[in-house]
C-alpha cells in the first residue's frame, strides 16, 4: 500500500527520521534518510505515525538496502497494534477491490 507518513527508525542510541513510501503485512519500504550507517539483518525499532491517530511500533529487520531506500521486513508485532496494522492494511485492500460476498 504506497503511504506517505512519518517513521522514526532507532537502535540503540542512534535514531533516524524518515517517509515511509510503501507499508504490506509483511514490511515496509522506506526513504533512507541522511547519515545512515545500518546493514542488513540488523533489528531496529520503527515508530510509524500515521494519520492523525494510529502509532504503531514494530521492531524490524533490515532486509533491502538500496541508494534512497530502506526495506525492512517486520520481525515482532506487539499484539496492541496487530489489529490497527490489519485494519489499515484491510480498509486499503477493501478500496481496491471491494468485497462482493
């Protein structure tokens, strides 16, 4: 699902902010901001703002590194934000292609 939304991506004592560009179920691809040092496979905690009201907080594994992207493949879902990932990710998919049962 293309979104454009605020995420703050941190490990340890180093944090960055960036766009997100693209969200799924299973990850999510986002701008590489300025300075950044991470590598593959390494676990950072992102903090995804999106809209006005929903925050969500996953930790994710570096999986795609690329000259102004950054892909991460989620590695623990808190269960509190399980639901608002699936609902947001389901109200986008129900506009795509509207449920006719």
């Amino acid at each position: 699902m293309s979104i454009r939304s605020a995420v703050l991506i941190s490990r340890g004592h180093e944090a960055w902010s960036s766009e997100i560009e693209d969200i799924s179920a299973t990850g999510v691809l986002v701008r590489k901001p300025e300075a950044w040092n991470g590598r593959i496979g390494d676990v950072y905690a992102l903090d995804m703002l999106i809209g006005a009201d929903l925050d969500i907080h996953v930790e994710a594994r570096l999986a795609r590194l690329a000259d102004d992207q950054l892909g991460f493949a989620y590695a623990r879902i808190p269960e509190d934000k399980e639901v608002p990932l699936w609902n947001l990710l389901g109200g986008y998919a129900d506009r795509l292609e509207p449920y006719s049962g």
